[in-house]
C-alpha cells in the first residue's frame, strides 16, 4: 500500500510530500471514542517514504474542522 500525498509548504512553494495520519482514540471502562483530529506525519525529502521524525521526517496536526 503506498502512502498518501499532500501537499506541503516547503521554502515558500507548494510541493508534494508522502504523508501518514496517526488517529487518537481514548478508551475507558466500556467506551472509545476517537478524537476529532491527530497527528500527520510527514517525508520531508521529495520521493522519500521516511516519515519517522528521528530518520528525517515532519509532522504536522490535523484538525477536523466539520465532521
């Protein structure tokens, strides 16, 4: 499966990145509920699939702005 892409503002220019989005969800007693938004995490280097922070990658949070 290949990652999604988005586009990123990179030295003032709208480029491209592969991106993957971290979801959060709380759980307790009987219940989960998923947050509205997360963490996007981001390859920095154009055509790179590394988006771990501690090997060169970004993030970026996610909001859900109407669901």
């Amino acid at each position: 499966m290949k990652l999604s892409r988005a586009p990123v503002m990179v030295d003032g220019v709208m480029t491209p990145r592969h991106i993957d989005l971290r979801v959060f969800a709380l759980a307790g007693g009987q219940e989960t509920h998923v947050i509205p938004g997360g963490l996007t995490r981001v390859a920095m280097r154009e055509g790179s699939l590394v988006v771990n922070s501690s090997q060169g990658g970004g993030v970026k949070d996610t909001w859900v702005l109407n669901r």
